[in-house]
C-alpha cells in the first residue's frame, strides 16, 4: 500500500490540491435551516459527503463540531469517515491531538489506527515538544497514513510559541518544519506533513520539507493564490494543499451550490497541479 503522501499526490493530480472542511457549527446549522443538534449535524455531514464524496482531493472533518453532541455526534463522525474512506476519498482528521507518552500513543489509535475514528491523516500539536508526537508518527508510517504537524497558524496568539527564537537562531516554527523533514527524507514525497496558515505575513522556510503543507485561512478569512504564492517557494508549490471551510460551506444546504463553490476554488488553485 503506498504512503499517505504518496496517495494525496496522487488525488491531489486528479481532482485539484483543495481541501475542504466539513465544520458542522451552530451558525451553519442555522443557516441551513437544520436543528442545532446531533440530528442536525446528521442531516449537514450527509450533505457534505453527498457534495464532496469522489470530487475532492482531501476532506477535513472539523472534531471538535461534533463532540458538543456526545456519542450521538461521535457516531455521525465516525460515519462520515467511514464512508468518504470506504469510497477511496482521503479523509483528514481535523483533531490537533498533542500530549505524551501513553495518553499520546491511545489518541493515534484513535485517529491512525484501524477503529471507527482511523482516518487517512490527523492534525497533531507538536508544541510540547516535536518528540512527543513519535507514537503518532511511528503508527502513521506503519499503517501507510499521515500527520500533519502544527507549525506557523496564523491566529495572532500563536506567534507567542511560534515565532520564538531558540539558541540556535531558528524560530519554533521553524524547527518544527525541519523535524517534519527529517522525518520525510529518503522519500520521493512524504507523509509528515505540516500546518501553515495562508493569511501570515511570512512563513517558515518550507524548500526542504518533502512533504504536503496544509493551508488553511483561505477564502473566508483572507487567504488566497497570491498568498500561497508569497508564502511557499517556487519549487515546491506542488506539496501546497489550500484549506477551505466557510466560503464553500455557505452555500449549503444546495449539493449542486456546495459543488460549484468547490469546483471555482479548485479551478483557482489549478496553478498547483503538476
């Protein structure tokens, strides 16, 4: 089976490099005309997978949308990963899991391993320290899924861990991004991916990662081809995977209308296919 990296190139080839969220937040539910409840985040996730289901390279659940609902909203996560994954779609767990030791190794079985949450990929802090994440990122290897580790986010109170700079002159973004490509070298496109917001003033440098930079903050909050352009150099704006929720999500509750808001973001971003 070939890596997660592997395999979202190769979606990324077919469909365009556009992820899309699936962020079942009460406003939306609202807007939708649906019950702020786990029916109504039913009735939304079953849409969105009807609307992004074999059109997409990448769909990110948002976790924390449905956990305000309990086990009810647990098990429409779980079937919404279920069947985008079961229907060959690449399925990224937006979880931002981060501890250590044991506590860290049980959430990577939760969201890498082979049980009702297991998704191609997971959102993971690294911010109590990159060696943390090891049980994350030795289940993603073998089990052929990926990471996708927090580094330079761009809501203003992150440049207080972030931007930081150790003895060695680095940033902690910046750091972050050089474990992550430690972790992918010796493979022609990795699976240790990192978080880089697409509305920052500037990012860490990204030329030596070997793997998918996630970019979220487009569309609604600002972000678009120009600033993915400023942010990521030349030679490796293929591994760009921009990240849209609100701005394709509004024109719900319609399946063709979430469809084409998709599609003219996919067509925006087509200068990343190659």
């Amino acid at each position: 089976m070939k890596g997660f990296g592997a395999r979202l190139r190769h979606a990324t080839a077919r469909f365009g490099p556009v992820c899309v969220g699936i962020d079942p937040h009460p406003q939306l539910l609202t807007a939708w005309g649906l019950s702020v409840d786990a029916d109504g985040v039913e009735a939304f996730a079953e849409i969105c997978v009807e609307a992004f289901d074999g059109t997409v390279a990448l769909v990110k659940p948002q976790v924390a949308f449905f956990e305000p609902y309990g086990a009810a909203g647990i098990a429409v996560l779980e079937r919404t990963i279920s069947v985008l994954r079961a229907s060959g779609t690449l399925v990224l767990a937006d979880a931002k899991r981060g501890d250590i030791g044991s506590t860290m190794d049980a959430y990577a079985r939760a969201w890498l391993g082979n049980g009702p949450l297991g998704s191609d990929a997971v959102t993971v802090s690294p911010y109590l320290g990159f060696g943390s994440l090891a049980p994350a990122l030795e289940l993603a290897r073998a089990e052929h899924r990926g990471v996708f580790v927090l580094a330079a986010t761009s809501n203003p109170e992150g440049g207080q861990v972030q931007r930081v700079v150790a003895a060695d002159g680095r940033t902690v973004a910046q750091s972050m991004v050089d474990e992550a490509a430690r972790r992918n070298a010796g493979e022609e496109f990795g699976s240790v991916g990192v978080v880089v917001g697409a509305t920052l003033a500037e990012a860490p440098d990204l030329s030596e990662l070997g793997g998918p930079i996630l970019m979220p903050g487009v569309g609604a909050q600002g972000g678009g081809p120009d600033s993915v352009r400023a942010l990521v150099p030349e030679h490796v704006l293929s591994a760009a995977v921009p990240a849209v929720s609100r701005e394709v999500l509004r024109e719900g509750p319609s399946v063709p209308a979430l469809r084409a808001r998709l599609a003219a973001f996919q067509e925006e971003f087509a200068f990343l296919r190659r």
